[in-house]
C-alpha cells in the first residue's frame, strides 16, 4: 500500500485562555485526522495563526506575527478574534490563506485540507489522541471554558461583537470534560469563560445530568460539582453579582480555591457609568468586607483600566481611595486604548493626554504594590499547600491557592525532590511585592 507523508501544522496561539482553548480544540481535531503539530516554521506544510483582536497593540502583535509567519513558511492560516477585520489583515498581508473569526473550528480546518490534505491512511482507531483532547498547558493544569460570549456592552469592549452573546456549555459535558482531564493528569481547573458568574442564565439554569445525578447549570452547582473530583478548582472572570455570595461558603469549606478573579475595572461611579459596566454598585467594599469574613483566606484578584475618555484627577484619586480599602491581593493595569469599533470612541467626553495616563498608571502601580506587598508579608511563617509548576537545578517553582498560573506570583523552593504537578506543604520564609519563598514542612 502507498502511503503519504504525515501532513505537518505549525501553530501560533496569542491572546488569552479563551482563545487557547479554541486553539486546543482546532490542534483536537487535526490531530485526530492524523495531522502532526511541529515547532517551527521550517518544518511545517501550513502555519495557522489564532490571533488576538482585543486592543490595538494585540492587533499590532497579531499582525507582525502573521508576517513572520509568511516570510518563514509562506502558507499561512488566519483565524480567531482579529480575524473578524479580515479587510485589515488582508490589507497588510494580502498573501493569507484564509481568514476566519472566533469559534469557528470547522472553517480553519477545512482551510487547513484545502492547503495539505490529510492522510488517506490515517486510520483514528490506531493513531489515538488522549481522550481530554490536545491540551497546551502544563500536563497538570488545565482551562475548562464553560460558555461563550458576552450579554453585557461595555463601551470599551467589543468581544460581544467578536464572539456573540452568551452561550453556555450544559453542564453536564462541562463536567465530563472535567472529569477526563481529571482522569489524564490535570491537578488544576482553571474555569474561564467571558461572564462566569453569568454561566446558565441563557438556558434559564436548566438542570441537565451528569454520572445519572441533576445538576442546574449555574455557577454554584457547577463548583459544587467539581469540588468532588479531588483537585483544585480556580474561578477567572467572575462579575460580582450577587449570586457570588453563594460560593464563598464553598470556598470556606475548602471545596474549590478561595480565589476570586473579578475585573472591576475601575471604582468612580462615574467612570464606571461611562464605560457602561454591569453589577457594580456601591456595596461593593461591603460585600469584599463580607466574603473575607466568611473566607479569610479570600484571595481577590482584579484588572483596571486607567485614563478612560472623561477620567478626571477626582475620578483616578477616588480608584486609589478604593484600593486602599479593597485591599484587593493581585491587580494588573492597563492605560485606555481605543478599540476600533468601541462605543467609548464616540463619548462626549474630553479624552486624556496620554502622559497623564502614563503617570496615572505609575501611581496606580506603586499604590497597589505597597498593598501587594503588605499583603504577602502577612503570611510568612504560615504553613500553605503548594502546587509545583516546574523544578530545575536551582530549585522548584510552585503556586500558591493565591496564584494562578501566568499572571500572578510563584512560590520558591529550595531542593529539586519534587515534580510537575507534585502538591507539597510549605512554611513560607519570605515575600516581596509579588513572590514569596518557602521550605517544606
């Protein structure tokens, strides 16, 4: 029997996890129909580049990424959230392929076929892919998306219009999928989704089944859930609507990580009118003040944006005020970037010069490392479980239930008796802004 050459995919994946779990479900499919997945350009019959297309300088990167894609291997693929412009990418780079937006698995690859076909003799019951799929995370580690798109128009957001309005997964295939990354290895679920706290409402929380038991498809009920499969459970993404108070209990008993990521945004009252943001209202300290109380191990992390068109210097000083009664554990920040295609570009408001917002972001990120850091000082000394990322010949790198992997801090140990995926007790000896170090118990 003649056989052909195995047909080789190069893979760029940029943005966030949402989008790398498209990437992981497109990398799914071509490797169940016998598709290799190589490293470099140099190697690869057709590069397929998943791009971002949130802000301005993720479009510039995701073009400059698909130029040096066709300058290394010529045969390039575009899809995912910039590919909803395709006029813009096609402006610069005439020469792609095929151009395609979020979500849409099926046409990246029939265009991936029309490029390379695959093997005629690739025969699936032989050639296995792992039945949690192909996954581009650490083996102990995993994003598990629970819906797609968004309800809400934030004015300076235009992923409901890049990906839609808000579908969510029934809960029991989330489960499933759940449980097979369990049964492969995964220690860590990371739940992710655009509105997590939103999860179930477009199915009016329909109670599907999973392992022959109901469970609703709400938050709630899927935490619950997950909580019995043993490992640990980390929420992203969370609106602080009210029906976040119904998982601080879990998080207290130990059930699923103390850990909230909830992208307020900003706090003035009025910049949180002009951007048009869902579930905010003034009780917002006395719920922070509430879930502490219940859980005080409470990790809470946050997004801001500074310098959004009509901030004024009351506006920014009110935001500083704020964090310093939040006392909120991990924040990042970023400088306002108008979004082609936002409302925020057509406020009647005065825009902000972007050296004010330069030292804005300045002052922003020295406030909040004071409170970082006096944060993490309180727990040296205190005994935690860790999960270890990775180990070299300096040491282990670990996380904490306050970090999650990639945008927050690691924890440091002496000693290389550990592996990938190993949970091991620590005393924590020390901490700066952002890390602490640590010695086996």
């Amino acid at each position: 029997m003649t056989t052909t050459a195995t047909p080789k995919v190069g893979f760029v994946s940029l943005g966030c996890p949402k989008a790398l779990v498209d990437s992981e479900r497109i990398l799914t499919q071509l490797r169940m129909e016998g598709y290799e997945v190589v490293p470099t350009y140099q190697d690869a019959d057709v590069v397929v580049v998943n791009t971002c297309g949130f802000i301005d300088s993720a479009k510039a990167e995701s073009l400059e990424v698909i130029g040096e894609a066709i300058k290394e291997n010529g045969k390039v693929i575009v899809t995912g959230c910039m590919g909803v412009e395709e006029g813009s990418i096609r402006e610069v780079h005439p020469s792609v392929l095929s151009v395609t937006g979020p979500q849409q698995y099926e046409q990246v690859v029939s265009a991936v076929h029309e490029v390379v076909p695959p093997k005629t003799e690739h025969n699936p019951l032989i050639d296995l892919v792992p039945p949690q799929g192909v996954k581009l995370t650490p083996r102990h580690y995993a994003y598990l998306k629970i819906s797609e798109g968004c309800n809400h128009s934030c004015s300076f957001c235009i992923i409901p219009s890049m990906r839609g309005k808000l579908v969510s997964r029934p809960v029991g295939e989330v489960l499933s999928e759940a449980e097979r990354l369990v049964k492969a290895g995964v220690k860590e679920l990371l739940v992710i989704s655009q509105d997590t706290s939103a999860y179930g409402v477009d199915l009016k929380y329909k109670t599907d089944f999973w392992n022959g038991q109901p469970v609703k498809t709400r938050m709630k009920e899927l935490c619950e859930a997950l909580s019995s499969m043993g490992v640990w459970v980390r929420l992203h993404y969370v609106y602080p609507y009210p029906n976040v108070d119904d998982v601080i209990p879990l998080m207290a008993a130990g059930k699923i990580l103390p850990y909230l990521d909830i992208p307020f945004q900003h706090a003035s009252p009025r910049v949180l009118k002009l951007m048009k943001r869902p579930a905010f209202e003034d009780r917002t300290l006395a719920r922070i003040k509430s879930w502490r109380e219940q859980c005080p191990d409470l990790t809470i992390r946050s997004t801001f944006i500074v310098g959004f068109p009509g901030e004024t210097e009351e506006d920014f000083q009110y935001l500083l005020d704020w964090l310093t009664e939040a006392q909120l554990d991990r924040v990042g920040c970023f400088q306002y970037s108008p979004v082609e295609g936002a409302p925020a570009n057509d406020l009647d408001v005065d825009s902000v010069p972007d050296d004010v917002k330069q030292e804005r972001w300045d002052r922003f990120m020295a406030h909040q490392q004071a409170i970082s850091t006096a944060r993490l000082q309180m727990k040296i000394g205190r005994e935690m479980d860790v999960l270890i990322d990775e180990v070299d010949d300096q040491g282990a790198v670990a996380r904490s239930w306050a970090d999650a992997p990639e945008i927050d801090g690691s924890v440091f140990i002496e000693g290389t008796d550990f592996q990938p995926g190993d949970t091991i007790r620590v005393r924590i000896v020390d901490a700066d802004e952002y890390d602490m170090w640590a010695e086996p118990v």
